[in-house]
C-alpha cells in the first residue's frame, strides 16, 4: 500500500473514533483535529509530538493570559487588542527555544482557546489528544506500509 493511501486509511478510521468519542466526553471535536493537522505541519514524528504539543499548550497559557490581562483593564476598548498584540509578539520570541519553535502551534493553541469560549481545560486535552491522533495515525499508517520480508527458500526447494 502507498504511504498517502495507508495515511488517509489511519487517519480516516481514527477521525471518525474521534468523532464518535468526542461526542460522547463533551469535547469539542474541531480542537483536536486543528491539533493534529498542526503536528504533520511540525514534521510529525517524535519532533512533531514536542513541537505542536508545547507550543500549542503554551498558545494555550498566552491566550489566557491575555484575556486575563485584558481584564485588568476593563472599561479600555484598547485591552484586548493591546493584550493580543502583546502575546502575539511573545509567542514569536519563544520559537528562540528549540522545544517552542513551532511558531504555528502557539497561535493555533491561542486561537483554539478563543474559539472554544475561553475553556482552558477542554482546550489543552484536545491538544494533547489531537497530538497523539497525529503520532498514532503516522506510526501506524507506517506500520502498515512496511514491505515483508521475502519468503526464504525451502529445503525442499534448495
């Protein structure tokens, strides 16, 4: 089997447990796959698993504070958009790190956090649980497309 054909295999069956599970838990579905999408985008692999994954959570705790921030200066029209510009900057210095220079992840774990009405908790386990969807479908999209190894010859036909 092709790599892309065993990829969209893994990926699709894994897709649709996770829209089955998510709907069961109460998460929201959309978190996880832009998390997933994010760690191809990483590279994938080991690396991917760090990058998308640290960032993202990081994105996660900048969001946050930024709408924390802006609260501390309720009754400015220029909070947010001030606090927001202050984390965007941030969240493009810390790619200086290694383990966050996925500049990509942090703005996609801030802006899941918005788009999920501000819930930090159900945002950072659908990155964690995206992230692990994107490691496994790899690994066993992989798996599946390892050649076997050729029949050895038998003493009956040696």
């Amino acid at each position: 089997m092709r790599a892309l054909t065993a990829t969209g295999l893994t990926v699709g069956v894994l897709a649709g447990l996770w829209i089955w599970v998510s709907g069961m838990v109460g998460l929201p579905p959309w978190v996880a796959v832009i998390a997933w999408a994010g760690f191809f985008a990483a590279g994938g692999k080991a690396a991917g698993v760090v990058k998308m994954g640290l960032s993202g959570l990081v994105g996660v705790v900048w969001g946050w504070l930024a709408v924390l921030g802006a609260g501390l200066l309720a009754g400015w029209t220029g909070a947010l958009p001030v606090a927001v510009a202050v984390i965007a900057f941030l969240m493009c210095v810390q790619a200086n790190w290694v383990h966050l220079s996925f500049i990509p992840g942090a703005f996609i774990g801030a802006a899941c956090l918005f788009g999920n009405e501000l819930n930090v908790w159900t945002t950072a386990i659908c990155i964690v649980v995206g992230v692990a969807l994107g490691y496994v479908s790899e690994w066993s999209a992989a798996a599946i497309t390892k050649k076997e190894p050729a029949p050895s010859a038998s003493p009956a036909q040696a």
